[in-house]
C-alpha cells in the first residue's frame, strides 16, 4: 500500500501524477521498467505489476516478496 501526502482525486492528469510518483520511487529502489509493457517492473527475480492504482509482487522466494512489499 503506498500512501501520497496530497489527494489526486479530481486532478485530469490524476493517473499520470500517479504513475510518475510511483516510476521514481521505484526507480530509486532498483526496479527496471520492462520495455514491452510498461506496467510490469523487475528487479533480480521479483515481479511487480502495476495496474491502475492496484500493485501486485510476485517471485519464487516469499521472504523476497515480503521486504519488496514493505518498501513500498
């Protein structure tokens, strides 16, 4: 669950102003856009893909999956 300090809701670039804010912060924690679908995130052998304003983490290794969760 991410948490934004102001509400977007209302805003016309709502979605946009969200995708940016969540891209650098996933940027800065290591994650790789994939260059066929933008919403999917990579990042060793972890998963991330973002949908609207759902986020879903998949992996082989649970406890990995837990600390990716709990950075965000």
């Amino acid at each position: 669950m991410c948490r934004l300090n102001k509400a977007l809701y209302g805003h016309p670039r709502a979605g946009r102003l969200w995708y940016d804010h969540l891209s650098s912060h996933l940027e800065a924690q290591g994650w790789v856009r994939s260059k066929i679908d933008k919403s999917l995130w990579v990042r060793n052998s972890l998963y991330l893909v973002a949908y609207v304003d759902d986020l879903l983490i998949f992996g082989a290794d649970k406890q990995e999956c837990y600390k990716a969760r709990s950075s965000l």
